[in-house]
C-alpha cells in the first residue's frame, strides 16, 4: 500500500512547458516518448555492463529486457 500523496512534494510544471507539450502533435508525442524509452534503455544496458563486465552482449540485452518488462531496479 502507498502512503498518501504529501501536496507539499508535488512539483507543479512550468506553465511554458505546459503550453508546449499541448502544442505538439500525438506523432510528436509519441516520438518523445519513444525516445525517453531508448534513452532508459542505454542507461540501463551501461549500468549492468559496468556491474557485469564479464557478460556477454546477449546476456546484457536479456538483462536489459527483464528489467525494462518488469519495471526492477
């Protein structure tokens, strides 16, 4: 269970950033998000190659998978 939502913690976004966001397209939207994804991805796929040197490239991108599918640290 989650401990209730402290509105003092809540970050409010930028106004700018707001009317900019809306201002994209869906296909604009969409590409952003798929960048964010792949930037998750080569972060993560560093992250375990650095802790897991002797591994191999399969090894890392199975690695990789199993976390990005199941949301593990």
């Amino acid at each position: 269970m989650h401990p209730p939502l402290d509105p003092r913690r809540i970050e409010l976004l930028d106004p700018e950033v707001v009317a900019m966001l809306k201002a994209k397209s869906p296909a604009e939207k969409l590409g952003m998000a798929f960048e964010m994804q792949n930037l998750a991805r080569r972060v993560l796929f560093s992250r375990i190659r650095s802790q897991h040197p002797e591994w191999t490239q399969p090894e890392i991108d199975d690695a990789v998978a199993q976390r990005m599918n199941r949301g593990e640290r």
